[in-house]
C-alpha cells in the first residue's frame, strides 16, 4: 500500500508510457496482440473482482455465526475483556472490517502486479513482431540490393528495434 502512495508517479509514469510510442501499437497484427493481452488483463481484473466478492461473502458469514459473547468471527488474543454486548459487538465488527480492508488491499496489490507483468509480456510479444517485420524487411532490401546504403539502412531499423528494448527494459 505504501508503495502506491509513495511511488504513484511511477506507476503514473508506466502508465502513460505505455500508451506512447513506441509502446503503442503501429499496424493490424500489433492490436490484435496488445487486443489480447488487454484481454487477459481484462479477465484477471474480472477473476480478482469475483475473489474479493467471494471474501466480503464468506467474511459477511462469519459475522453471522458468531455467538454473542462466545466467541469472535476470527480467533484472536486481546488485551481487554469483550465480555459486555458493546465491547463484543464492536471487537467483532472491527474483526470482520479490518480482515476485509486487510484482503482487499492485497488481492489489489496482486492484481496491479499480475497487470503489470501481463502489460509487459504483451510489449515483449511486440518486440518479436517487430523484429520478425525488421527481418522480412532486411530481406526484401536485400534482394532488391539497388545498390543504396544498405548499411545504414540496417542501423537505422536495428537502433530503432534495440531503443524499443530499452525502453522496454527501463
């Protein structure tokens, strides 16, 4: 939690880095790719969502099956007597509140590195699209070989390709 407070620029800066080039995406086969890797995210966020529903629902539970002055909906030691109605109610209600803010923020935590890393394996499927459209490039160039700068032809795609990856990197 506190790395999103303290490092939100960061993630802000990911963020809009992302939807820029040369992150972006340039031709038809590049959308589809980040198109499907936009759906995974899309469908991990979805599964996370159903988990933390699931959790409110069996905490909520928990709440229901306690017996007044008993026993608490989650086991634990504390420092004062939760004998009285009042006391119990609100050591439960804090129980029950602190263990779903608790599991919220990690199953988050969870899915904005899981988005993340899915975000970055879609750019690395990118990478090898537009090395493979480099390569059959190169080749076609060779072929012609109209007798123009090939060499510097092949730095300039290369050191484009090889910025991306850096970029990519950082």
């Amino acid at each position: 939690m506190s790395l999103i407070i303290f490092e939100r620029r960061s993630i802000e800066y990911i963020s809009d880095k992302l939807g820029k080039s040369p992150f972006k995406s340039c031709d038809s086969i590049e959308k589809a790719i980040s198109t499907k890797f936009d759906g995974i995210v899309r469908n991990v966020f979805i599964c996370y969502m159903i988990t933390i529903g699931a959790m409110l629902v069996y905490c909520g539970s928990r709440f229901t099956e306690v017996s007044p002055l008993e026993t608490l909906p989650f086991n634990g030691w504390f420092p004062y007597n939760y004998s009285s109605p009042t006391v119990y109610w609100l050591t439960a209600a804090f129980q029950v509140i602190a263990i779903n803010i608790t599991n919220g923020i990690d199953l988050l935590m969870d899915l904005l590195l899981s988005s993340i890393l899915c975000s970055m394996c879609g750019q690395i499927h990118l990478l090898k699209h537009r090395f493979k459209v480099m390569l059959e490039a190169l080749k076609v160039m060779t072929s012609k070989n109209d007798g123009s700068d090939m060499a510097t032809t092949e730095k300039l795609m290369i050191s484009e390709w090889v910025e991306y990856h850096i970029d990519l990197v950082e």
